[in-house]
C-alpha cells in the first residue's frame, strides 16, 4: 500500500512539474509575443504607410497656407490636380470617401485653416444615399479613416477597436503586401517620404485604356444610394456648410466630368433627387453648385473609364476649377 502510495505522489509530482513548466514556458512565450507584437506595432507607427496617412500628414503640414480645400470621391481625387487650381490649393479628396468623411474633415480641421476661402466640394447623383461603410466592399477602405475620424454613429466593433488601436492591424491600402515590402526595402521613413509623389496631395494614376462603360458605372453607383440615409447626409453637408460660411468660406458643390453614357444611365428618380437637393443647398445656405459634367470632351484619352479623367482631362477639369476660383476672389 505504501509502495503504490508512494508511486502515485512521485508520478503527481511528475506531472505537477510539468504543468508549472509548461505554464512558464506558455508566459515565457506570452512575453515574447506581445512584445515581438508591441515593437513591430511601434515600428508601423513610425511609418506612415497607407496614401491617406501619407495624406493627411502632408495635409496638417501645410493646412496653414491652404486656400483652395478639394473634397470628393475618387472622381475628385484622381481628377483634380491641385497645382492647376491654385498655388495653395489641395486635394483631400478620397477614393470612395462619403459625404459623412468630407463632412467630418471641415468639422476637425477647419480651425486649423486660417487662410480658407474656398472649398470645392465633389458630388454625384448617389453621393446623399451613399454611406461606405454599410458596404461589404468597401469596409476595408473605411479603417484607413478610424485613426483620424469617429465612425458614422460611433458604431465601432471589437474588430475596429483592435484595427484603431493597433495598427499592424490597419488596412495596408491597395495592396498591403507591396506596401510592407516597400517599407522593407526603404533604408528609413525620411527617404520613404521623399519617394512618395503625394506632396501636393495629388496621386498620380497610370493611364489606361479608355473605354466607355458608362451604363455599367451608373448601375454599380445606383446600387449604391441608399434612401434611408439621405437625410442623416444632408444633415451633416449642412453642418459643414454652417462651420465654412461663418468664417467667410466660398463653397462650391462640383459634379466632376463624366461621359453622357454614364449620365443618362441613372434612373430619372434619382436625377430629380439629386437635383432638388442641391437646389435647396443653394437656396436655404447660399453655395454654388457647378456642373461640370461636360466640361471634358470624351473619346480623346481625357477619360481612364466612364466618369474618371486621367492625363489631359485632369487638366482641363483643374483649370476650370481654378479659374472658378480666381473669380470668386475678384
């Protein structure tokens, strides 16, 4: 009895020396890891590595001498070179970037403009129904605004309270895996910067193909308005408006060139809407509104798809835009 008493307690023992061994080496790990995780998250803060945060650095640098504020989707940011519009202008226009984000931007920052006088702001004909975030495909895109802006109702999940808090867990931009080798290869963040053509705020795109798919494109963005939303939108433009115009700021809504293909392939509904919206802009809150539609002839290589100017086209829509610009000064 004693002898099997005596076994039992030696192989408890055993077995006890395992468990606190394999619970030093699981804390050992534990240390290991979220330090290895720390140090690598600390060393993604030192970089900016997505285009918006390289943006908005650039933005905040040189928010005191901007006159000329570009906001929009992707249509205003790929079409609108800010040195055509104006010495002090800039672009902080984004690509699928909503009217609650372009909102958000002047409610943030427009202390930090003293010298403001005019915004350009883009819109389409979903841009009041429209909301990023409601929309699977674009959800990925909408965490490169949670270090600088709260959610659209503050609705913000674990997976968003992670991806704001750490960013080793951000979104990476078009292609996070380019992007870590990029920063690999760059010696420091310096060089990193100064090989990045975003100092004006400006992304340069490769020309493609043109093509004229305008019914298409104007079937993918009516599936994007949402009705239910174009109140909670107006509210906030209406905001915004309030904050610029009580600081003597010009705002100006642009529809951005397109091909005709896209614009008559939005339902009539939808056009009137649009219309009546910003013709209430215009009445009850004073802004302009420019459409700009044709103002960029199609077929020439101006366009890389239905409603995006590229090359030439870029340039003729920046001109344009300044020379509004310049005669809201006189």
């Amino acid at each position: 009895m004693s002898r099997s008493f005596t076994f039992s307690s030696s192989l408890l023992a055993r077995e006890w020396r395992a468990l606190l061994m394999a619970a030093a080496q699981f804390v050992v790990f534990a240390v290991v890891a979220v330090t290895a995780t720390l140090v690598i998250d600390s060393w993604y803060r030192s970089v900016p590595l997505t285009q918006m945060d390289r943006r908005m650095i650039d933005f905040r640098n040189r928010a005191a001498d901007i006159e000329v504020l570009v906001l929009g989707n992707s249509q205003m940011c790929f079409g609108v070179d800010p040195q055509y519009v104006g010495k002090h202008a800039f672009n902080l226009a984004a690509p699928s970037q909503d009217l609650y984000y372009d909102s958000r931007v002047i409610e943030r920052f427009v202390d930090e403009l003293p010298r403001l006088r005019t915004v350009f702001w883009g819109v389409a004909p979903f841009s009041f129904g429209y909301d990023i975030g409601r929309l699977p495909g674009e959800r990925r895109r909408e965490a490169l605004y949670d270090r600088y802006f709260e959610r659209r109702g503050k609705r913000c999940n674990w997976r968003c309270w992670l991806e704001r808090h750490f960013e080793m867990l951000r979104v990476r931009g078009d292609d996070p895996i380019a992007s870590f080798l990029t920063l690999w290869r760059a010696p420091g963040k310096t060089d990193f910067r100064s090989k990045t053509p975003n100092a004006d705020g400006f992304m340069p795109r490769k020309p493609v193909k043109e093509r004229d798919d305008g019914l298409a494109r104007a079937r993918l963005h009516t599936k994007l308005f949402r009705k239910r939303i174009r109140a909670e939108n107006y509210g906030y433009v209406v905001e915004a408006i309030s904050l610029l115009k009580e600081r003597g700021v010009r705002v100006v809504f642009v529809r951005p060139p397109s091909a005709k293909s896209y614009r008559r392939g939005f339902p009539s509904s939808l056009l009137q809407g649009f219309e009546r919206v910003m013709k209430r802009l215009q009445h009850d809150y004073g802004v302009e509104f420019v459409d700009l539609s044709d103002a960029v002839p199609f077929g020439k290589g101006y366009f890389r798809n239905s409603d995006h100017v590229q090359g030439k086209g870029t340039v003729m829509f920046s001109n344009r835009l300044g020379q509004i610009h310049r005669r809201g000064r006189r």
